[in-house]
C-alpha cells in the first residue's frame, strides 16, 4: 500500500481543482484587463516515493497522517508571473477565495535566502467534499503554492540541478556565481517592473 492509502484518488482530484481555480483566475483577470496574470502553472502530487523518502529524513512513520499531515507540500503548485507585482496581485486574490484559507507564508522575494533564492511560498488549506485523513468531511488538504518571476524561475532551475547534481567542479564558485546572477536578476526585475509603471502613467 503506497504512503498516501485511499486517498491517492483525493489528492489528483485536489490538483485538478487547484489548477482550473487558477487557470479560471488567469482567464477572468485576461478578459478585464487585456493581459495575463501569469504565465506558466506547473503542479503535480508529489510521487510515492518522494513523499516516503522525505517522511523517512523526518523521522516521521510512513503512513497518510504523515504524508498528509505532518508534511504539507503532497500537491505543489508552481505559478511564473513576469512582473514581482503581478505575483502580489494574484496572492491578494487567493486570499480571497471561499474554500481557501492561508496556513503558512513566507516571502523570500523581500527578504532572499543567503544563496540568492527568492520566490514567494504559501500553505493554503483547501476544503473538498471528499473526506480527509482525519475523517472530516468536507475535508481539509494542504497546497503548497510558489509564485516567482520568470526570471525566478530559471535561477532556481540552475540552483535546483547544481543541488542535486553530485560531482560539480568548483562547487564554491558556482555557488558565488550563483547568488551574484540572483541579485544582478533580482534589480532586472525591479527595473522592468519601473518601466511598466512609467509606461502606464502615460495612458
């Protein structure tokens, strides 16, 4: 029986869910103002063995409490929005959703990690009619969202691979490298969104 038990079948309705509310969100903010919110919606439920792995690292047991419970990221969704104030916009509107409330959030847009990572990361939990793992019905689950820039987007990419990639040459130097790309991306971004503005005022 894999980690996530009976509710397997929850979780890849969950997702499906998550990702027309967004995909309905971007069409609507489309139709009133011309232009899109964001650009790429990624998500996914985080595989079996993923999900064990990480349970086990935790020292958690290897059932659907911890995998459901105790961690908070069994379905992950990624948005890429091309301006930093487009990624406030859209956090502002799903706070405003009925079946959502925010857990847990944390802007590393504002305040970057040491090694340069920047994005914003929420915990939201979505009520669904299905039961949960505390028997609840509706039920209650857990979404973790990341909102970044585009630019975002690749630098984490680039960090992601050099992460997880076990023989790298100069390890310390791509790592300064890194985070120097992270700011130089970070001042594009506030640039563009400036240009944008002044653009705007024009109208």
């Amino acid at each position: 029986m894999n980690i996530y038990g009976e509710y397997t079948p929850v979780l890849d309705k969950l997702l499906k869910q998550m990702t027309e509310q967004f995909t309905t969100l971007n069409q609507n903010y489309e139709k009133k103002y011309h232009e899109r919110l964001y650009e790429h919606l990624r998500g996914r439920v985080k595989s079996e063995k993923s999900m064990e792995d990480k349970c086990q690292r935790k020292g958690l047991p290897l059932t659907p409490n911890s995998a459901l419970r105790e961690n908070r990221d069994s379905v992950g969704l990624r948005i890429v929005c091309n301006f930093v104030d487009d990624i406030y916009t859209c956090i502002a509107v799903i706070k405003k959703w009925d079946n959502v409330s925010v857990v847990k959030e944390k802007d590393y847009i504002t305040n970057a990690k040491p090694n340069g990572y920047r994005s914003y990361h929420m915990i939201l939990d979505v009520m669904v009619p299905e039961q949960d793992v505390d028997g609840n019905i509706p039920g209650h689950y857990f979404v973790e969202v990341q909102l970044r820039t585009i630019a975002m987007d690749t630098w984490a990419s680039l960090e992601h691979e050099m992460k997880y990639k076990h023989q790298i040459k100069n390890p310390e130097m791509i790592g300064k490298e890194l985070k120097r790309v992270a700011d130089e991306l970070a001042s594009c971004d506030i640039s563009m969104q400036t240009i944008r503005q002044l653009i705007r005022e024009g109208d």
